[in-house]
C-alpha cells in the first residue's frame, strides 16, 4: 500500500470518526416540550418523578406522533410559571400544578393525576413533646386547637381555613421549619410524597422536630399537567392525554407510580393511620373524583 493510499484511507477514517462525535441536527418536526425546573434543588429533584412520567407519555405516542424534544427551563417560581403559561410566553410550554377553580380558564388542563392523589394526603412535622397530643385527635374538631404553618400562597392554606383550621403563614420555605423548631406554630403540613425527604435533609438543624405518626389529613388535589391555552399548546395537551391514557390501561403509570410511593406508603405506615378528611374548596366540576382508577387509597392502593 503507497503513501497516498494509506493517507487517504487516514482522511476517511478521521473524517468518520469526527461525523460520530458531531451531535445530530435537531429534527425540527420534533414537537418540543420544556418543562419547569424548580427554584429548590431538593424539590426539583423530588419532581423528577414528574417528567419521568412525562416522557413516558411522549415515548407511548411516539408511533403516531412521531419525535419529541423534553428539557428543562432555567429555574422558575410557580407563580411565574402560571404567568410565562398563561401568557404564551418563551421559557416553559407545560408545567405541574395542583387543580384549582378558573385556572382551566386561563391554561389547559391534561385532567389524569399522574401521582394517583398523593399530593393530598398530608402528613405533619411536629415537635416531638407533642406526639401525645396529636396522638389523641380523632376527628376534625380536634385539629382546630393546634396552629399549622403553610407558606401564604399555598393552596392548602385555603382548605385549612375553609376548614376552620388555625393557619400561620409564612414567607419563606426554609423559614417554615425554622418556625416550627421556635414554636411559632404546632405542626408543618407537608405532603406525604415530600415529608421524608425534607425530614431528612434537615433533622440535624431541627433536634427535637419529629414526623407525626398517627395522622394522615386528606383533601383531593389532583396534580395535572398544565399548558399554554394556544393551537400548539392544546396539541402537546392533545398528546400528553393521549400518552398517559395509553399508561393508564397498560399499567406503566401504576409501575412509575409503585416505584416512586410504594416504599414511601410503607414507611410512613400510610394503610394504617388515622385520615381525617377536608374538602377542597378550590376544586371545579371538571375534576375526575368519583374514577376510582385514578386514585390511591390507603389500605387499597
């Protein structure tokens, strides 16, 4: 073999070799979906489950839909999401929120709760000291004489207070458990997919902060995927619904949902607490409440 043949054989071996090393172009058929990263590095990482589920959607209505492009915004507070939405404007084009009456004026709802109602079963920090005493609440009536602290946007803090519940709000997360550990309020309301993990994260800075063990509040709150009310974000709507009704029969959105909440559910002893329920008041007519395919149930999953 001559010296031009075996440099010419070198060109085409380096030449393929940077075309693999090259990223693809962007199929710009692919329908793109940007999805929210959240300000908090602990609750963006719980939210992984969400866009996991999401894919799942996009990968199960791939065949008729063809490609799809699934990424992360830059960091972003709720209420801007709500507003970037509603807006029609560039950062985000679906989000998660809980349902609330009128926001289906504004954004497009996929209304199939992709975590079953975890979302609205509540479980409390409490001071440990205290444990006898919320050991012996049975109903409702009981829970009006503690104090629960809630950030002032939430939307629990409206069905606490439709409830005749005694909220203290704050202003900030991380003050929220700070508050708690001073004895500002008696109880945190967090919900059961959230507890452990922010438990966790700060039990050294709260000695004497503990996770209650015998109440589990419920009121429904559905988690939905929410998108812009435009021709582009009703398709991606059109396709995510189709994507998760699709896992809904094939039984691979109860495998995310086993995965992610059956150890959870186990460890918080969830089948076998106290639920004492609260209606949500923020909820419209539209919500699927009464298909028990959706939901979670303690003691029947």
């Amino acid at each position: 073999m001559n010296r031009a043949v075996r440099a010419a054989i070198a060109a085409g071996l380096l030449g393929a070799a940077l075309l693999r090393a090259m990223p693809a172009a962007a199929d710009e058929s692919a329908m793109p979906y940007i999805y929210h990263r959240d300000e908090s590095d602990d609750i963006d990482r719980r939210n992984q489950y969400l866009w996991r589920v999401l894919r799942g959607a996009l990968e199960h209505t791939r065949p008729a839909w063809g490609d799809y492009v699934l990424e992360p915004s830059v960091a972003m507070h709720q209420k801007r999401r709500i507003y970037v939405l509603e807006n029609n404007e560039a950062g985000i084009n679906v989000s998660l929120f809980p349902a609330q009456r009128g926001l289906d004026e504004k954004l497009v709802p996929v209304r199939i709760p992709i975590d079953r109602g975890m979302l609205g079963y509540r479980v409390l920090l409490i001071r440990e000291a205290d444990q006898p005493a919320f050991s012996r609440i049975k109903s409702l009536a009981d829970l009006k004489s503690f104090r629960f602290g809630l950030l002032e946007w939430w939307e629990d803090v409206a069905v606490m207070e439709n409830a005749g519940m005694n909220v203290v709000p704050g202003t900030s997360y991380e003050g929220l458990f700070k508050m708690l550990g001073a004895g500002r309020f008696d109880a945190l309301s967090r919900s059961s997919s959230e507890v452990i993990q922010e438990f966790e994260l700060r039990r050294k800075d709260l000695p004497g902060v503990v996770i209650e063990k015998h109440l589990l509040l419920h009121y429904p709150m559905p988690a939905y995927f929410w998108f812009p009310n435009t021709e582009d974000g009703r398709r991606r709507a059109d396709r995510v619904r189709e994507g998760l009704t699709q896992m809904l029969h094939d039984g691979s959105l109860q495998t995310l949902f086993d995965e992610e909440f059956g150890p959870l559910i186990k460890r918080l002893d969830m089948d076998h607490r106290l639920v004492i329920e609260l209606a949500n008041p923020l909820l419209g007519d539209d919500d699927p409440l009464d298909d028990p395919a959706l939901w979670y149930r303690p003691g029947g999953h």
